[in-house]
C-alpha cells in the first residue's frame, strides 16, 4: 500500500469517526479527499506549486 492510498484510508476512517448524523457522507468524502491529496503529494505524484503557480519564471 503506497502512501496516496494510506492517505486516502486514513481520511476516511477519520471521517467516519468524527461525523454523526446527516452530514456523514460529505464530511467523510471531504476528509477522504484532503486525505488522497496530501498522499500523492507524499508521494510525489502532486506538485502543489504547479497547481497554485508557484515558481512561475517571466
């Protein structure tokens, strides 16, 4: 299991145990996202300063 799918286990498992009631389900898939991204940035799948145009050379 390589880290964007540990990443994206975790934030849901976190999801589910912070969450009761209505909202489960958007909270869980939002915590599941946060979770994908931050492991293929960890990964090195991700360039977040190519997403927000960091490094940008005029």
């Amino acid at each position: 299991m390589n880290a964007t799918q540990t990443g994206l286990l975790a934030g849901l498992v976190l999801g589910l145990a912070a969450t009761q009631g209505f909202t489960a389900f958007l909270v869980t898939l939002a915590l599941g996202i946060i979770g994908l991204v931050a492991g293929r940035v960890l990964d090195g799948e991700l360039d977040l300063g190519e997403l927000f145009g960091k490094g940008r050379d005029k």
